[in-house]
C-alpha cells in the first residue's frame, strides 16, 4: 500500500509540483463546486498508477487542482464506496495519497437520507460524529506506522474549531444548518423503513453509503476533518415516498450553491 501510494504521488509531483494545503472530497450531485476554483491542474483518475475509477453516475472520476479563497487546493471529483466492489483499502487510497501530497485539511461533502424526523429534502447536515459499527473499518489487517498509531483516537473524528467556523459563516449568510450524526452502512440498495428508524433510535440522524472510512483513515493520518451532509431523502416518513439515485442527485444540486459557499468562506479561514 505504502509503495503504491508513493508512486502515485510520483506521478502526479511529476505532472505537478505546487502543494495543495486543502483537500476537498465532494459527493454524489455536488461537482460543481469545481466552477468557484482557478483551475490550474486536473487529471482523470484512471491516468494515475493504483488509482481506483469511480463507477457511480454523479462521481466525474478526476483530480482537480487551483486556488480558492487565496488557498492552493486539490478536490476530489468522485469518491469510492465499498458497495462498488472496491477493499477499504482502496476506498481510502486517495485520502493516503492527499495527505502525501500535502494537505493539512480535510473537508467532506456527501448526500445523505434523513432519519431525524424534524430534517427536511435540501437540508445541511454538519457531522458532528458518526457511528460506523456497520461500515467495514479501513484499518483491519497489519498498522502501517507511517500512516498512524495501530488504535487511533476517534474521540473527535470532525473537528469541533472547523464546525464553529462553518457555523460562524453559515449565520453570517443567513444559511441555516442543522447537526447530527452520520450513520455509515454499506449500500448500495436503500434503507427499508425500519431500518430507517432503527438508525435513528441507535443515534444516527442521517445515514449514508460513505464518508466513514474516509474519515478514519483522515483521522489515522492526523488530518484535520470536517464535513457536511446534505439531506437528500427522508425516508423514515410513513408516506408512501420511493427513494430514487436522480432524486438524491437533484436534491443535492439544489443544495449545492449554499454548501460551496460555506466550503469557500471555510477554506478561506483556515
């Protein structure tokens, strides 16, 4: 994994020398968030040595790297999930490989469904922890030490000064947020209602299919972690609502301009 990871960075240093100090990982329907950066660099995933290729529609599959807000940036435009068929190993691959390449800070962006009943399609979710007992940790088999410690602490996986910040923004652009905690299951097939509520009764406000094993692996390395979810779905509802990927992916875009622009004040404050 460490050899791969190497020569991955290699590639990309080789075609690209400046450091991005900013990771930006962004989920199903929120790619546009690429149109707010100085775009000076981009490479599709599949040129890169080791590199997994996103399979989910929504996902582009490329490397982005610019400027925002004064900060140099790289943004993933297409994540990995386990249900793709992928290891955890590989899932967490690029989050290894943006640290390697520099960066000191972590944000994330998913879509996610509502198991807070007071939640509403559209909203923004801060994470604020997650519970991740039904996703597959990243860390099983043999700790590498270059990347961290064999039992990480996961006491504060999302970082409470960057949440404050995002929350500072959000008032001060009359953005209303909501917080709870991510709920990581595996996918790909939606939730049925009662795993709906019983997601909500074991804490969870959102659920989703990512996110989870990138932040261990983030928290492993010792980045700086915060993320938001938009709500996408509210499927705990008794209506007789039917969940569909091009819902999720038009709820997200709807969303998107309030969360770029919370990404970028945030970024800028860093």
């Amino acid at each position: 994994m460490l050899k791969n990871i190497v020569a991955a960075v290699n590639f990309i240093t080789s075609h690209y020398e400046m450091k991005p100090t900013v990771g930006v990982v962004l989920g199903s329907g929120l790619g546009s968030f690429i149109n707010e950066m100085n775009v000076t660099f981009e490479i599709d995933y599949n040129n890169i040595p080791h590199f997994p290729v996103s399979t989910v529609e929504g996902h582009q599959g490329k490397l982005i790297f610019g400027e925002l807000s004064g900060k140099k940036i790289v943004a993933m435009a297409g994540r990995f999930h386990y249900y793709e068929g992928y290891t955890t190993q590989e899932v967490v691959f690029p989050i290894r490989v943006l640290k390697f390449l520099g960066i000191k800070t972590l944000l994330i962006s998913n879509a996610a469904g509502g198991t807070n009943t007071t939640f509403h399609v559209g909203d923004l979710m801060i994470i604020k922890d997650h519970i991740s007992m039904f996703a597959l940790n990243p860390l099983l088999g043999k700790n590498e030490e270059t990347f961290g410690p064999r039992f990480p602490d996961m006491s504060e996986p999302y970082k409470k000064y960057l949440i404050a910040k995002a929350k500072t923004i959000a008032k001060e652009n009359n953005i209303e947020l909501k917080e709870g905690v991510y709920f990581g299951v595996t996918g790909p097939s939606f939730e049925t209602r009662s795993e709906y509520k019983m997601i909500r009764l074991l804490g969870g406000d959102a659920v989703g299919m990512s996110t989870v094993q990138e932040v261990i692996a983030a928290v492993h390395l010792g980045l700086p972690v915060f993320a938001m979810s938009v709500i996408t779905d509210v499927g705990i509802r008794e209506e007789e609502n039917i969940i569909t990927h091009e819902e999720v992916l038009m709820a997200a875009k709807n969303a998107e301009p309030k969360l770029t622009l919370i990404f970028k004040e945030l970024i800028a404050r860093l």
